[in-house]
C-alpha cells in the first residue's frame, strides 16, 4: 500500500496532525511487499538479487515519507517467523545471519537518502537473547540507531522485565550499541467491551477476565514501574482501546487504567533511574533516589487476592494511590499503606538515601499477605529430606522447620530444626537425616510446620521423588551407553485403556526405561520403548500415534488434587512426522513465543530432538536448553513437577500406554499427581 500514493497522501495527512498534536516521535514498522516475503521465507540463504529488490522497494517507499516518518523499522518480530511448509517446518526461518543482511541493506539504503533518518532495529518478540546475540556477532550494532522489543509476558514480576531490560541493555552494549533501546509492543487488558485485534488474544494470560479490570489496571501501571526505572520508554499497544475504551458496555466509559496512566506519567516522567529493594514475599517495590522532588518509592503486590496495609514508624512522607490522589495523613496512621495489584507511591523528604529507605522498609509492619513462610520438599545427598523454607516477610527472621505426619517406618534424627537468620525474601534448606527409606516414584506425606517471628506457616506436602544425574550435556542421537541411572516403566505403570479391543498384551507390546540427566544449560532424557509395532505421524503430529506427551510444573505448585494446570506448567508432544523428529510444545507460557502473533505452542526449534527404530525398540532422546524451562533453577537440589505419557498405536488407533501418573490415569491437566523430579 505505500507504493499507492492515494494512500501516502491520507498517510501524510494523518501523521501532520499526529505531529500537530504532541508527537514527537513516530516510528514506522516497514515489512516486505507481499512477492519479497515469500523470496526471504523460502529460501535459506538470502539472494544479492533479493537484497538489491529490498533496497529498491525502500527507496521508493522512504522518500515521499521521509518529513513525517524519519523513524524506520525494519521488519516485525523476525526472530519468531516459521517455515509454513516443506522440510524445515517449524524452524526458524530469518536466521540472524540473513536478518542482518536485511538490516544492513536498509540500513545503507535508507542513509542514503537521508542521514538523518533513524533505522531502527529488530523489533524483537520477547526476550530472545541467543537470536540477539547471534545477530550481534554479524555486526547487527553497526546497522541500527535504535533498538526495539516486544516485552511479552503474563506481568511485569512473570519474569522480572526490569531484569531483562537491564540484561537487553548490557548485551548491545557490549557489542558496542550505545543507541535507545525502546519495548515498541506490549499490553495488559482485560476482556471487556470493544475487543482490540483477534479472538486468540483472549486466551493469552496477559488478558484477563471482564470481572477483573483492577488487576488488568495494576499491571500496566507494574509495567511502567519497571521501565521507568530501567529508563526504557514502553509503547503500549493499542492505547486506544487498551487505555481509553476498554470498560462496561458504552463507548464513553473510560477504562481505570487512563486515569492511572496519566497518573503514573506524572509521578514517573522526571524521576531519573530506579532499582528494586527487596521487600520479601509477594511485595515489590522500586526506589527512585534522584527523583525531582525528592526519592520516590513506587510499591505493588503481585497477586489480586492480597489486600494488605504497610505501617510505617514516625517517617515524614506524601502517600499517592494509583490515581495519582494525596492519600490522607490521618488514614495512613490508622491503617497504613495500601498494599495492593495498584500501586502505591511514597514521597520522601529531599536527602533521604536509599539506606534509609531500606532499613525504614525492613523495620514495618505488614499485614494481609499470605503465608509468612514459603515451604516445598526435596531430598538432599545421602538420603536426607530437605525442606526449603523461603521467608515471605519483609524482614530478617531466624526460626524452626517441624515435621509430623510422616510415613510410619521413616525415622528422623531429629523432628525438629533450627534455622538461622534469613534476610527478606531469602530461602534456606533446612535438612533432616535419619533412616528414611524411599523408592523412586514412591508416595511419601509429611506436614511441615514453618515458625518464626511469633508467625508460623502449617501445609500438608508430599514428596514422589524421581531423579536426575548430573551429567555433562550429553550427546543427542548418539549412543545411550553414557546413561546408567534408568527408571522401569511396566505393569505397574499401565494409563487408561484407549482402546478395550486392543488391549496390553505384556512387557514386548509394551514397556520402557527412562534416564534424566541436568547440568547448568539444561535438561536432557532419553526413554527407550520396548514396542513390537511401531507406528509413526505420516502427516498431522498428534498423540494418537506412537509418541511421548511430556509434563512439567516448574514450580511444583499445585496445591491440591483438584489443581489444573497453571501459568508455569509446559507440555511437549515428541513424535516423528515422516523421517523427521519433533518436539512441539502442547502447552507453553507466555513470553515465549514460537510463532507469529504471540503463539506459545507449536514446533520448538531449540528442543534437540533424536527419534530412532532399533529392532523392537524405538529410542527417545531430547534435550531442553534452560530457556524451554526459564523458572527452573539448573543446580544441585532443585525439584520441579514432572510426569510423562508413552504413547503406543499397533495400527488399530491409541491404546494402553505407559505413565508416571498413578495406574490407570493419565498426567493430563492433573499437575499435582506429577512427580518430583529432583536435580543431584
């Protein structure tokens, strides 16, 4: 449409009141004609004929623009573009070696039209640091004077964007970019009136339910929080509908988050950079030292259901709510601070340091937030139960770990275990030795009671451990002799019956052995199927076939039986498709995306993947990097929720497979059945 001058014209004319009006800065996506794509897409290595094509595309596309639009970015979200089709389904398809190639070429060609003009690169989806890093060894810093991302995610705190913006910033720098970096694309909205772009958007996690506009609210304001302090400007997508329409039934209701936002321009606009201090469990705030006016504190909470207060000692200070109103000085000393999804900001008195602020922190009270102690299970080397304990409160805390309700042969040194002095939100592991005879995948409850603090916590836990060796990232496709430590798969871990007149016939229908392995890069695993009839996807991949259904709950947080899967947990479907073996992602998380428009499933190009046939065996071998599985912590320790479904077809359709979950279930949205996979 840009080599249409009818519609140049409109677009001029729509940008001059644009500039009219305020704007400052206008950055222009500007992507492939509809033919170039289809030449870039389909072929691996880029063609001097197509780059020559690219560049005689922009300079009759930049030139009639170039007054209005002097900012030009190339390409959108090209680190998540698929092959449609044919043998490399699923990869990726703009490396970072052809995409750099793209940018250079546009970024010469548009510089010699005008200097002047501003050639803005990436326009990354998500966090995606290896494709960065890899663009940035092709010289990428040298073709772009700005740099721009996509900061997707279920929250601001689901992963720390402040981190990864700092962590952004430090690569390019060190490649030698010194230019702005800007999050170009991202929102947080609820499902309310005038939705904005598609209807899969309303399943996303960053789109919650019509009843929950506050929590929608909070999250932008949480948003503009982090990148204020990371000095990072956030362009929200959509601001029309996700700030100004979005609420109740009537185009004229102006949604909470217009007047917050306007509130958090005004608190935020001249504050200069900010860092988070550490206030323990699910509170979060960030501290702006040089602010005009004196430091400003900005503070949340990360979960909806907290609705707490913060009492402060004989502190002078201003307290605004997210409306940017004067919180009444006669309503703080009754109740305190409000601690909530909204933020809270504190003005403090010219000359108050940022050691001052912490220690005025450390030393409040708070109240209405949950459990004072966070408690999960694990084993420790030479058989030990570990509990970790992680202190919610905002201050320093030394106390006791209590076991009772265990199983009736296990035999402790000792029920009771001191633990010293743990900062706010730090955790310690608190062992317990004694004569605790386990067998992998066994059923083992035990109550832990966590005080501290005049405070305690009480749950009822179980622990069903299997376990990971450590190992020194082993080689995929390759010989299994390398693994030793195998968990059997038979009888005992038959699923549901799929198919009654094809039933289980033994150990050579089917049976199997299965080997985890962790180092600090990721997880690998290898399962060898005992299978008399093989049959493989020869088209759509699915779970009907012979295949594995693999489950994790990074955070080994389902609480009860009931639980269905949440925001943490991660499906993968590996099958072959013909002669090629996949590993597609059944149920992803957001902010990593594999697929345009935001799509957390489907083929995953960083699982390696190995599916061979050996006589009656047909051997599994994958290998998770730690960005498939980012909440884990790859050491020594760590236990996260883990389950697997063997799949078996003998040509009659899907029958009785095999599975971690109990006999004659299935793992499937069941996450509290998972066992506890434990790193050693």
């Amino acid at each position: 449409m840009l080599l249409d001058a009818n519609y140049r014209e409109v677009l001029k004319s729509q940008l001059d009141f644009q500039y009219d009006n305020g704007f400052k800065t206008i950055i222009a996506n500007v992507e492939f004609p509809h033919a170039l794509r289809k030449k870039f897409e389909t072929n691996d290595q880029v063609t001097s004929e197509a780059l020559e094509e690219w560049s005689l595309y922009l300079q009759k596309v930049v030139p009639p623009l170039k007054k209005q639009i002097r900012y030009w970015e190339i390409l959108n979200e090209a680190n998540i573009w698929r092959f449609s089709d044919g043998p490399q389904k699923g990869e990726r398809s703009m490396k970072p070696q052809k995409y750099v190639q793209v940018l250079r070429t546009a970024y010469e060609t548009i510089k010699s039209i005008d200097p002047q003009l501003q050639v803005v690169g990436f326009s990354l989806a998500t966090a995606d640091y290896d494709y960065v890093r890899a663009c940035l060894k092709w010289g990428a810093a040298r073709y772009m004077d700005v740099f721009t991302w996509h900061a997707y995610r279920e929250a601001a705190d689901m992963p720390d964007v402040y981190t990864d913006l700092l962590k952004m910033k430090a690569m390019l720098k060190s490649f030698g970019f010194t230019g702005q970096t800007i999050n170009g694309e991202q929102y947080f909205s609820a499902n309310l009136y005038m939705f904005h772009n598609h209807n899969a958007e309303v399943g996303r996690r960053y789109t919650v339910g019509a009843d929950e506009e506050m929590l929608a609210t909070g999250r932008i304001m949480q948003n503009y929080i982090h990148h204020a302090a990371a000095q990072v400007p956030w362009a929200i997508f959509t601001p029309g509908a996700n700030l100004l329409k979005y609420g109740g039934q009537d185009r004229t209701y102006m949604y909470l988050a217009y007047g917050a936002y306007n509130a958090a321009t005004r608190m935020l606009n001249n504050v200069g950079k900010g860092r988070p201090i550490d206030m323990g469990g699910d509170c979060r705030a960030f501290i702006f030292p040089d602010a005009q006016g004196g430091p400003l504190l900005a503070m949340y909470t990360l979960l909806s259901e907290f609705n707490g207060h913060m009492k402060i000692g004989t502190q002078q200070f201003d307290a605004y709510d997210m409306m940017g109103n004067l919180i009444s000085p006669d309503v703080i000393k009754r109740d305190g601070l409000p601690m909530q999804i909204s933020p809270v900001y504190v003005r403090l008195p010219q000359g108050t340091t940022v050691l001052q602020v912490e220690k005025m922190l450390g030393e409040a009270t708070i109240t209405g937030m949950g459990d004072p102690f966070g408690v999960r299970l694990t084993m420790m080397p030479g058989g030990q139960l570990g509990v970790v304990v992680t202190n919610r409160m905002n201050q320093s805390v030394d106390g006791k770990v209590m076991l009772r309700d265990y199983p009736s042969d296990w035999i402790f040194d000792h029920q009771n275990q001191t633990f010293n002095t743990m900062a706010a939100n730090a955790s310690t592991v608190v062992s317990f030795a004694g004569q605790l005879p386990y067998v992998a995948m066994g059923e083992y409850p035990i109550t832990v009671t966590v005080l501290g603090q005049e405070k305690f916590t009480r749950k009822e836990l179980r622990i069903s451990p299997i376990f990971a060796s450590h190992t020194q990232n082993p080689t995929i496709g390759g010989s299994i002799s390398q693994w030793t430590s195998w968990i059997d798969l038979g009888e005992d871990r038959l699923s549901p019956d799929f198919a009654p007149s094809d039933p289980h016939t033994g150990a050579k229908d089917l049976s199997a052995r299965l080997a985890l392995g962790w180092d600090k890069e990721g997880l690998s695993m290898v399962v060898v199927v005992n299978d008399d009839v093989a049959k493989f996807s020869q088209g759509r991949s699915d779970y009907n076939n012979d295949s594995l259904q693999i489950y994790f709950d990074q955070k080994k947080n389902a609480p009860t039986l009931e639980a269905l899967c949440d925001s943490d947990d991660v499906t993968y479907l590996v099958c072959k498709n013909g002669d090629k073996a996949l590993a597609i992602v059944e149920k992803g998380i957001e902010g990593r995306y594999l697929g345009a428009s935001n799509q957390s499933v489907g083929i995953d190009p960083d699982v390696q993947t190995s599916i061979m046939r050996q006589g009656n065996q047909t051997i599994y071998q994958m290998r998770f990097p730690a960005k498939c599985l980012p909440m884990v912590s790859f050491e020594a320790g760590t236990a996260l929720g883990f389950s697997i479904l063997i799949n078996d077809n003998d040509s009659k359709g899907r029958k009785t497979g095999l599975t971690l979950a109990p006999k004659g279930d299935e793992p499937y949205n069941k996450p509290y059945n998972y066992r506890t996979l434990i790193f050693q």
